[in-house]
C-alpha cells in the first residue's frame, strides 16, 4: 500500500509538521485522539478520514457536516462530468 504525507504548519520558512499515513486511515479534527488535530472552533472533533481503497486511490469522508469541507481543485466533480 500506498501511504499519505500530510504538511501543515511553516516555522520559520520550514514545515513545522508532517503526519504520514504507513497504509492507515489518517482522522483529522479538533480532538487529540486524531493524527491531526486542527484547533479551530469551526472543525468538529471528527471532521475527516483520509484513506485509501483497494485499489490503491485516496479518498475523503467527510464525518461531521456541520460545517462544511472543500476539496480543491474539485477532482471527484471533475471526473463526474467526464464519466
């Protein structure tokens, strides 16, 4: 499998952080049990899950849609119309 490198964060011109994936699902939120926690109001404490099918492509769920979540540029969108 496949895995994921996520960067956030610049400290003095660097990337303060990264969290790779080793093949596992990557949870994004403001609770400390995900691999990213993002410390805003507007995220839930669950707000996403990255992760890969067997078919080795990426995917994003969304797990609370209270507010809302944009995946830019609009891939799945694009490759609706082209279906």
């Amino acid at each position: 499998m496949e895995q994921i490198i996520i960067q956030y964060g610049v400290k003095q011109g660097d990337i303060a952080e990264f969290v790779r994936s080793h093949g596992d699902d990557i949870l994004i939120g403001r609770s400390f049990k995900n691999a990213l926690v993002i410390q805003d109001d507007y995220i839930a404490p669950e707000q996403l899950r990255i992760f890969q099918k067997d078919d080795c492509s990426w995917w994003m769920e969304v797990l609370d849609k209270t507010n809302s979540s944009l995946l830019y540029p609009p891939y799945a969108a694009d490759e609706k119309k082209g279906a």
